[in-house]
C-alpha cells in the first residue's frame, strides 16, 4: 500500500485539525493546568469529539461504530499531538475499543461498545507493576473461588486510570497470565491519582480482595499475554502518531520564530548553522511520517500486528521528538524556558509520551530479540 493519505483521510485530517485550533489550543491545556480540573480534560470537549465520531473510529457498524480502521484514528491522534489535547482516545478509542474488539465475548461488546462509541464509557489498561515498562512481569494474582475470582495486587501509572470506568487488567492464574475487565467501582479497588509532568494524569490502583465473575475474563484462561501484547501494540502505535504530531508542531514553531527573531540585524534563521539543525530535523520527521503510517496501515491489514514494525516505529519516533523537542527549546532560547510560551509543553508532552508503553531502549532490544539477536 501506498504511504499516502487517500481523500477521505486527508478530509478526516483536515477537520480534525481545525476541530482542534478552535476549541482545543494549547491555551485550552493551560485552562485545565490552572483552574485544576480534576478529571485533566474537558468532558465537554470528548463528547464533541464523540458526537464527530471519533470515539467510534474502531467500534464495528453492529455496535454503533465507523469501523474506520487504526489510520483513521492515529490521524486524530497527530492532531492531538499538535495542540496538546488531552482526552481519553488514545485509551478508551483505540487501546480499550480494540481490547474488547480483538478479545471480548459477544455479551462484553454488546455492553461495551456502543456506550465507547457514545462517548459515554472510558476504559484503562492496568498492566505495568514496576516504574519501568515490563508488562510481562505480573505479580497481581487472580485465585479461583468458586465460580469467582479474587484479584489482589496493584497497578501504577495507569494512563487514565483516575477516570475509567472499567480497568482491563492483567493478573497471573495458575497456568499463565489472563486479562480481566474491573469495574473501578468494584469493592476493594482503591485508585490513587496523579499528576504527570505534562498536566495530563495518571493514577495507581490497587486490587484488594476483588472478586469478579468469570464473564470478566477477556480473552482466554491463560493465554492474556498474546492479547496485552497486542494492545499495547495498539497502543503503542497511537503514542508514535501522537509524538508525530508533537514533533510536527514543535518543528514549524521553531522555524517560524527563526525567521521572526533577529540578531545582529539579521533573522537567525539566516544563521547556517541554525539552518543545518532544522534540516537534519526536518529530514528526520519526514522518515518518521513514512513509518508511522505503515504501521498504522499493518494494523488495519493484519489483526496481529507487527511487533518489529511497532517498536521500530516507537523507538525512532521517541529519538526524533526528542530531538524536535529540544532543539525547539536551545533555538527559542531563554523565551523557551518560560511558561509563558507555549513551547515547553510540547517537551513535557514528548517526555511522558517517549516513555508511555515503552521507551526507545525498551523497544530496541524488543526489536532485537524479534530478529533473533
């Protein structure tokens, strides 16, 4: 498949980026910063976002969905990436829609999905134990009892863990790991949010005791592993379209204050050393517009994925946002480092989004151990 955007993609783009500058600006991020919303996005602004089909983008039609494909929505979260936005898409619309899509029986879509795609029902994956990403190291236990089982342990930096509804979470059973839909109001889960670098939130949650049905299992008994792996690659897929949109964003600000800011008489982008940094950077955010496509395009063409392809695409777009980034800063100079302008919230977004779901180490020796090294 080509690496272009057919017409309908371009439109989808080219909508979502104008939705974005007028109601969701970086000032918009700066309003929920200062006036301490609770939730860390407007739920106004996610059920416009809804009403536009966008928390619908991987719902099927029967349930009320676009079935638009993961294009469609890492579109949407380059967009995101460009303004800042926060909202539960990457979550709930992608990681959560596709979780319950890939792995939920008929009765957990049939509860599920239309209410997503409404706008209307947030979800979080609870996976990670450990301040590092290691989604295979699970230590939280779920024992048979009966016909129930009791989950106990404990999650931390759970992306939107303070405001989902429902947690999918990963427990070891007796013969592997499986992965359980929780209620967040479920009797011994106790949540404790937080707030990241970037204004956005996060939270731990603890399992105490917490007993489900079996028609919380998702997916098979024992065999959770190859679905969270293939979530998270889900996942990982929107982060690398988000950095995308980052480092787009960063890079034009950059070079328009080039050609606006003077010294000694002259614009500094007529410097050639300023002018050799920003076309290595331009250089590097076109090879990742190509990558981050083909693997949004994989998704839509093979259900499994492609491990090597995703952390591929994951490791260069961390390394090339964090060069947009910063490089972003030095050329702003001490304006930069101020909060009155608006570029430090594009570093602070790259840094918590470089480590979301793995950072650029974690994803080279994933990428290693896939060809055999």
């Amino acid at each position: 498949m080509a690496l272009v955007l057919n017409e309908e993609q371009q439109m989808l783009r080219d909508s979502a980026r104008d939705f974005l500058a007028s109601r969701a600006p970086v000032s918009h991020l700066r309003e929920l910063r200062d006036s301490a919303n609770a939730d860390g996005f407007s739920r106004e602004l996610w059920s416009e976002m809804a009403d536009m089909g966008w928390a619908a983008i991987l719902v099927p039609e029967q349930y009320g969905g676009l079935e638009y494909g993961y294009t469609g929505i890492g579109l949407l979260l380059e967009e995101c990436g460009r303004t800042l936005t926060p909202s539960p898409l990457l979550g709930t619309a992608m990681m959560g829609a596709a979780a319950v899509v890939k792995a939920g029986s008929d009765e957990q879509r049939e509860a599920i999905l239309p209410a997503v795609a409404a706008g209307k029902y947030l979800l979080a994956l609870a996976c990670d134990e450990t301040p590092r990403h290691a989604p295979h190291r699970v230590e939280t236990t779920a024992h048979k009892a009966g016909a129930c089982f009791r989950i106990d342990g404990g999650k931390t930096a759970v992306a939107d863990g303070h405001i989902a509804d429902t947690y999918i979470v990963s427990a070891r059973t007796d013969e592997g790991v499986s992965l359980f839909l929780v209620p967040a109001d479920a009797a011994g889960v106790s949540v404790e949010p937080w707030h990241m670098l970037d204004t956005h939130r996060a939270a731990n949650v603890a399992f105490s005791d917490v007993e489900v049905g079996q028609q919380a299992l998702l997916g098979p008994l024992h065999g959770g592993l190859a679905i969270l792996d293939q979530i998270l690659d889900v996942g990982r897929a929107g982060v690398s379209a988000e950095l995308l949109g980052v480092a787009q964003e960063a890079f034009e600000r950059t070079v328009a204050y080039l050609k606006e800011r003077k010294q000694f008489g002259v614009p500094i982008g007529s410097f050639q050393a300023l002018q050799h940094r920003a076309a290595h950077l331009y250089s590097e955010i076109e090879m990742c517009k190509s990558l981050v496509i083909k693997t949004l395009q994989t998704l839509d063409e093979q259900p499994a994925g492609d491990a090597e392809l995703v952390s591929l695409t994951k490791a260069k777009l961390a390394e090339t946002a964090h060069l947009a980034t910063a490089e972003a800063i030095q050329m702003h100079g001490g304006i930069g480092m101020t909060d009155e302008f608006d570029i430090g919230f594009f570093l602070k977004r790259c840094r918590i989004l470089e480590n979301l779901y793995g950072d650029s180490y974690f994803h080279l020796d994933r990428f290693a151990r896939q060809r055999g090294y």
